[in-house]
C-alpha cells in the first residue's frame, strides 16, 4: 500500500475493504491470475487513482536567481548553440518528478542564454510557448520572419507551430525565462516538431523598435476590420512592459479613489490575453502579472491545475502548501496542483510584482477546473 493509499484511508475514514481481506492461497493465485493476464483490480488502486481531491505528485519548490543566473552564465561561455541542441536552455526540475526536466506536471520553466552575436537556429513545434524577461535587453526573438525585441518585462507568447529563432544582436549576454507545456504534449503524445533553416535571411535579422505584429494589433479595441478571425494564440507577439506596468498602478489608483477594481484589497493583477477573442494568449498557458501594494496580501488560494512564479520585483513572502520562503527579485516557484498559495509584500518593499504561468485553460477547456479561496 503507497503512503498516498494509507493517508487517503485515514482521510476518509474508510471502513476495512476487500483490499485488506486476508491473502489465502486462493486469493494469492486469483492476484498472480491478474498479473499474467496484464490484469490490476481496482480495489488495490483506488485510493490512488481517484483521491478525495488532487493530491500532486510535484513539490513547491522555490528556485534562486542568483543561482539560476550564474549556471546560465557558465553554460555561455562552455556549452555552444546550434542545430541540434536547439536552445542553451536549462529547465527547473521538480524534485518529486523524478529528475525529468518538468517545473510542474504539466509545464515547463527554463532559463535561456544567449551571448553576444549568437543565434538560436529556427524551428517549430506544436507545444506553445511564450518569453518573459526579468531583465536584459538585446535579444529579438524572429517568429514567422517578424522580428520582436525583447526587454525586461516583456511577455512575448509564442502559440504552437510557428517557426522561430532568437538573435543577440547586442554586445551583451542575455537571459529570459521560457514556459511552454512540454511536459503536457508529452505526457498526451501529442507533438510534433521540425527543423528550419539554418540561418535567418539578413531582411530578417534586423532590430525594429516595434514587430509587425505590434504595428497590427497592439491598439487595445481597435481590431484591423481585414483580421476578423479568431486565433487560437495571440497573434500580438509582445506585450510591453509600459503597458503592463501601467494597467496595474490605475488598478491600484482606482482602488485608492473608492472603486472595487483589485482581485483584493491591495492586490491589483492582469491577464495577457489573445486580442482576438479576449482568451488566454494561449490554448495551454494562463499569463498573468500581479502585484501587491507594500504590507499587501493576496487571499489564501488553491485550485485545480499547477502554476510557475517569476519574481518580477520586490521582495516578499511566499507560502506554499506547507513550505514558506523570502523571495526577491527573479527567483521562481512551482505552485502544484491544489496546495493553497499565499503572498505577501513585505513592509519594507514599495511593492512585490509577480509574473504568473498556470496550465489552467486545459482544465477550463474540459469543465475540471475548480478553485477555493479562502476569504479569511
Ligand atoms: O526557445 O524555442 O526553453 O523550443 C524549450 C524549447 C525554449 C525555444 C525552451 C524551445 C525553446
Ligand atoms: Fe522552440
């Protein structure tokens, strides 16, 4: 019997069940029965397989920026980028996850670098992505020949199947973060992957201020009357830090003048959304920034699906099921399934900003998803 059978039981209280009846030598042959015949009841399994409510394999964890910052560093200056390797990406592991490179069930969160002069060579595939930048500037990231700059706290979503490379065209290393739901499409066994070309052509290798997607779309309600359909990912490649920035501190301004705007008191957020349904950026990956006045909580939270943090600014206190840390700028968390989250701004910090990612939309998309909050 697992430990997750044995406190389920306890849990719930349940009465003894056939799984407990004594083994007889007939009940031992009827079990070896069932093992040659690639046969499991499900009395033995139950417990596990359909728990009261999610019990997540993975473990809040809580990864340093420092950390992170300086092996992407060493992995510049000893590891190369090119064909075959893809990306000088290093992804966060969950420690309970058996060492694959997965930050939560279903998502991926990895750090990548990218030295002066160098290019990630194009390529495709149907996992979606996005780019968040914690700070740095230099790198424009070329998605279907559209060249988008990338500066610190900027989002840039990247729906699936779009061809794509990265160039550094500064005389600076820079790093990002990537998401993208690896650890989904390969559980489903569902993707699918192709190599472009090998370098870009030098129309596409240029540093605009501003992407054509931005030119087209970045206006918020005013839609170009030729793009009336609706797209499954966002096809605003970039959204700008000024922006972001800027639709919080109203939040919290509106608030401030008598309006009930914020998630709580103190607590103003936004999601990244596709402008062309008014949906999640991506089919997989809820975007979103929150931030926290100074001494400002969010409400204890749990809900269906798991989550990775970026620290985008601001220092504070995170707790996580039963684990608690001071977190500061770039550090990051997983945040599993159904554990209950909670963040603070600590006193002394003029505001604690919080980049969000969550798998949430499948869950929505299948009617499973579910969420508690508690509201003290
Ligand atoms: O930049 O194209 O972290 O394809 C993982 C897979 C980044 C990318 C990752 C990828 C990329
Ligand atoms: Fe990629």
């Amino acid at each position: 019997m697992t430990t997750n059978q044995t406190q389920n039981k306890q849990h719930q209280q349940m009465p003894t069940t056939v799984a407990d009846a004594e083994l007889t030598p007939e009940l031992r042959e009827l079990y070896r029965g069932f093992e040659k015949e690639q046969l499991v009841p499900l009395w033995t399994e139950i417990g596990d397989l359909m728990p009261a409510h999610p019990q997540s394999k993975a473990t809040a964890h809580l990864w340093r920026w420092d950390r992170l910052i300086k092996l992407a560093d060493d992995s510049g200056r000893l590891v190369p980028v090119g064909r075959g390797g893809e990306r000088r990406a290093i992804a966060l592991a969950n420690p309970s996850l058996g060492g694959r490179p997965y930050a939560t069930p279903t998502l991926w969160a990895a750090i990548q670098y990218l030295m002066p002069g160098e290019n990630a060579p194009e390529h495709r595939h149907t996992q979606h992505a996005f780019r968040f930048v914690v700070e740095g500037e230099g790198v424009w990231t070329v998605v279907n020949g559209d060249s988008i700059r990338m500066s610190r706290g900027d989002f840039l979503p990247q729906g699936g199947w779009n061809w794509h490379a990265h160039h550094n065209a500064a005389t600076r290393p820079m790093a990002w973060i990537d998401g993208l739901d690896i650890p989904f499409s390969y559980y489903t066994e569902s993707q699918f992957f192709e190599f472009g070309r090998h370098a870009l052509s030098p129309s596409e290798m240029v540093t605009p201020e501003f992407s054509r997607s931005e030119r087209l779309w970045r206006y918020p309600g005013l839609r170009p009357v030729s793009q009336q359909q609706d797209s499954p990912s966002s096809p605003l490649l970039a959204y700008r830090w000024v922006d972001t920035d800027r639709a919080l501190n109203e939040q919290l301004a509106l608030e401030a003048e008598g309006h009930a705007v914020t998630v709580s008191p103190g607590h103003a957020a936004v999601r990244y959304s596709n402008p062309t349904n008014g949906r999640d950026v991506l089919p997989t990956i809820r975007c979103e920034m929150h931030r926290l006045k100074s001494g400002a909580s969010t409400l204890p939270r749990r809900e269906v699906g798991s989550a990775v943090f970026q620290v985008f600014d601001g220092q504070g206190t995170v707790r996580v099921g039963d684990k608690e840390w001071q977190v500061r700028r770039g550090d990051m968390f997983a945040v599993p399934s159904w554990q209950t989250l909670t963040a603070r701004c600590d006193a002394g910090s003029a505001s604690l900003d919080l980049f969000r990612f969550a798998d949430t939309p499948i869950f929505e998309a299948i009617h499973a998803h579910r969420a508690q909050v508690d509201a003290g």
